[in-house]
C-alpha cells in the first residue's frame, strides 16, 4: 500500500537540478581519493594496505548500504533520507581533509560512503517517483550523464587542487556542492510521493550489508597476493550471508514485505539491464583506471594534464544524453543498450591498437570520446528499465541497484583488469630481468622491487643512475604488455556483455508489452 501521492514538483527543473546536484556529491567524493594516494602515504607513512583502505572507503560504505537505506527511504521517507545523507557528507568531507591519523581518514571515507547511500538512491528513487514517460526517460538520462561526467571529472579537481593545496583538499571538493544541495533539497523537494506503509525487511536489510561489502572487499582484495587468505574468509562470508539473504527474502515475499523483491528481479527488463549497467559503468571505471596509469607512466604526462585527458568522456556522456533518452522512447532500450556497448567496443579497441609509446593526444582523446558516448548511450536505458520494471513504491528497490551498477561495476572491472595488468607486468618484466647482461648483479631484493610495479621500478632507477635509462625502458615495455592484456579483457568483458543483452532482453515492442504488464500486476498487488 502506498501513501497518496504528491501534485508532483512545482518547479519541476529546479528539482531535477538539485537531485542531480545531490548525486553529484556522491560521484565527486567517489573519484577524487585515487589521485591523492601517494600524497596520503607519504603523509601518513601509511602501509598499501591502508592506502587501499582509504580508496575503497567510500565506494564500500556507499555499496553496502544503498539496499537497506533505500528501503528504508521507501518507507519513512525519501526526502528525509536525502538530507541526512547530505548533512553527514559535510562532516564526512571536513573529518576525511583534516584527519589527524590515517585510521581516522579511513573511517571519514567509510561514513562518506555511508551518508552517500542515504542521498545517493534516494535522488533516483524521487526521479522514478515524480516523472513519468518521456519526462522521466530524459530525467534520468540527465542523471546518468551528469552523474558519470562528474565521476570521470574527479581526477581533474583532485590534480589541481593537489598543485596548489595539501592532501585533504580533495576531500574538500564536493563540500560547496553538498552545501548548497542541502539547503535547496530542503526548499523544493517534496515531502512524501508514492512511498510505502509497509514494514522494512530489517533483518534482510543487515544481511545486504555483509553480503555487499564482503563481495566488494573481496573483489578489491583479490588482486593482492597478501591478501588471498583474507579474501577467502570475505568469500566465505558473501556466500554464507548471500544464502541467507535469498531464503530471508523468499521467506518475506510469502508476507508481503521482501526488501528485495526477487520476483520483481528475475524480470528480464530488470536483472539483463542491471548486468549490463555493471558492465557499462564498470567500463568506464576499467578504462580510466588502465588509462591514467598509461598516461603518467608510459607518456610521462602530469596529474593535472592526465585528468584533462578524461574531459573528452565527460563532455560526451553529457552531449549523448539527451539523444539516447530519445532512442530508449523511440528503438528501445535493448537498442540503446547495444549501441552503447558498441562504443565502448570501438574504445578498448583503440586502446589496445593504438595506445603506444609514441601515442598522441588525439588517441587518447579519440579512446576517451568513444567510452564517454558508449556510457553516455547505455546509462540511461540501464537505469530506466531497473526504475520501469518496480513498483514505484519500491522505487528504493531499483535505485539501490543502479548504485551498486557502478560500484560493483567499477570494483569489477578495476580489479580484473588490474589482475591482468599485473600479471602481464611481472612476467615481461620477469623475462627482461633474465635476459638482461646485468642479471649477476641483480640482487632478489631489487628483483623484488623491479617486478611488483612501476612504481617500484622507478624507485629502483633512481637508485642506480646508471642502469636508469634501460630500467625505465624495460618498466614500460612491462606495463604496455600488461595493459594489452588488461584491455583484452575489458573487450571480451563487453562482448559478453552485449550478447547477454542481444539474446535476452526483450526488443522494443516486447519490451514495451512487458512494462505494461508489470504496472498492471502491480497496481493489482498494490
């Protein structure tokens, strides 16, 4: 049962903007930690471990809760969910920029995430709750695309704040925006539109949480050597939890309350098009991860310079939006899916053909304006059809899923292409090593050093001044075998991708037929 919905927004552009605006908040803070990393460490004398603590803070708070948060704002409220969330950013940005000690900049990122799963759904949930039709379709192509844009604009604030301020500047990045979100939210968002009178699902809601962060810890952890024992127990725990969270689930469904409506989710407009938004989403998260290291490390460009080189994909994922909105209404989404995963094709492939040493600007630009169309296609009808396929008073239900799209998608992609990054890496540079006339001088210490990464390579050649130039040549031709083999994956990833859409999700008529079948049962069950 729902409660009476709202006239809808009076000013509806001016919401629309702020709901964007407060997801903005969550896809700056998500972006910008990367960057400052090595600063962080020097500055803490942190070990990997904890420096990898600290990237995947935000995401893990974020993607552990969006699930349970966006029931519960389908139940007391979306716009309460979405102030609070905006309120604690703001402490969590302020904690994370002047953390005196490394664990507590961890736990700001932590609460970050945490304040993101409350405001971050629930601006999605609203969209689904206040539009509909077309309007809605081009709200959340908007959505999708501003939303993606910031994410990939993050590298280039936290660049240039780091050249002129200290590492927590970046944490500070997102604090303005939050701001004013927070005061505008409170003026023009309306109070209760078609939100649920049900009980939430608490227990499945605790389940969620363990489930989710273990599956992305584990997934962040797996390409560490050190950490396989670790990664272990967290898949242990995923299973475990995951078992219990479906039987809970099943178990709620027979009462009326799931958290999850796994009925609702085996529907082939909801489970094909959340699969493919972790694929897409994850594509561009692969992408900028391989990339920006490729620019600084093979072309030696700056930071700042290296973020620049990301604004061709944030200008188009904006351009296309309005276009692929049209496309979902006109072709369908199965259409608009395959058309963006066909860009984003075309952009590894340039990838692995034309990113080389001598690269230009020009192919690195061209790589990032076929991702940054390919994202900027597919996102919207990824998050359409999840936000079509549900009860719009389980709006949370759909939105929490199209968060952990670009979560899980990014920790995903980030990881496997970073595992075959690595594993390319050490065996070239493992090879040269052997075949190189110093091999007698090389002690197991340097050997150590040489093969884990670039990074450590470099340090080497600082070193030893004299063997420099040929260790910087063997650390690139190193990294630019590993990064052929990460891109290969990230192809074959897409290609199954799109052949997981062409054979099961519906075409545009069918689709359609679908959709209107599903209001209708749901309204009967409402």
């Amino acid at each position: 049962m729902s409660k009476p919905q709202a006239t809808g927004p009076e000013r509806p552009a001016l919401v629309l903007v702020t709901l964007i605006a407060v997801a903005g908040v969550a896809n700056i803070n998500l972006a910008v930690a990367n960057v400052a990393l090595p600063t962080i460490g020097n500055a803490f004398d942190a070990s990997q471990t904890q420096l990898n603590l600290v990237a995947v803070g935000f995401s893990l708070g974020l993607a552990a809760s969006v699930l349970y948060l966006g029931a519960l704002g389908d139940r007391y409220g979306r716009k309460m969910m979405l102030l609070l969330g905006m309120g604690i950013s703001i402490p969590a940005c302020l904690l994370a920029a002047f953390a005196p000690r490394i664990e507590i900049l961890m736990f700001a990122r932590l609460l970050g995430g945490l304040a993101a799963g409350m405001a971050f759904p629930t601006t999605l949930a609203l969209i689904t709750a206040l539009w509909s039709g077309p309007a809605r379709t081009r709200a959340i192509a908007l959505w999708s695309a501003i939303g993606g844009a910031l994410t990939a604009l993050g590298p280039l604030i936290a660049g240039w704040l780091l050249l002129h301020f200290w590492w927590g500047s970046v944490f500070l990045a997102a604090l303005p925006l939050a701001v004013i979100a927070l005061v505008v939210a409170a003026r023009v968002v309306p109070n209760h539109v078609n939100e649920s009178s049900g009980t939430v699902d608490h227990l499945g809601g605790i389940l969620s949480i363990f489930l989710v962060a273990s599956t992305v810890l584990a997934i962040n952890l797996l390409p560490v050597p050190e950490r396989r024992t670790a990664v272990v127990v967290l898949v242990i725990i995923a299973v475990v939890t995951g078992i219990a969270f479906l039987s809970r689930q099943r178990q709620q469904r027979r009462v009326g309350d799931p958290l999850y409506d796994l009925v609702v989710a085996a529907r082939p407009t909801f489970w094909v098009a959340g699969c493919a938004g972790i694929i897409v989403f994850g594509t561009l998260m692969g992408g900028m991860f391989i990339g920006q290291q490729f620019i600084q490390n093979v072309l030696g460009y700056s930071t700042l310079v290296a973020g620049t080189a990301i604004l061709p994909a944030a200008l188009c994922m904006v351009l296309v939006a309005g276009r692929s909105a049209k496309l979902v209404e006109s072709r369908g989404s199965r259409f608009t899916l395959l058309l963006g995963f066909s860009f984003c094709l075309l952009a590894f492939l340039v990838m692995l053909l034309l990113w080389d040493r001598g690269t230009s600007y020009l192919e690195i630009a061209l790589a990032y304006v076929l991702i940054g169309t390919g994202v900027g296609f597919a996102g919207t009808p990824a998050s359409h059809s999840l936000t079509s396929s549900v009860p719009v008073a389980r709006a949370g239900m759909a939105s929490g899923t199209a968060d952990l799209q670009r979560d899980l998608g990014g920790a995903i992609m980030q990881s496997l292409m970073g595992a075959v990054l690595t594993a390319g890496y050490v065996a070239t540079m493992a090879a040269a090593i052997a075949g190189s006339s110093a091999v007698a001088e090389v002690t197991s210490t340097t050997r150590d050093s040489l093969v884990m990464s670039f990074a450590g390579a470099e340090a080497i050649a600082a070193q030893h001044p004299a063997y420099a130039s040929q260790i910087e040549a063997a650390a690139k031709a190193s990294f630019l075998a590993g990064d052929k083999w990460a891109y290969l994956a990230g192809i074959v990833t897409i290609v199954l991708g799109a052949a997981l859409v062409f054979f099961r999700f519906p075409k545009r008529d069918e689709e359609r037929r679908l959709l209107a079948e599903y209001g209708a049962t749901d309204a009967e069950g409402g």
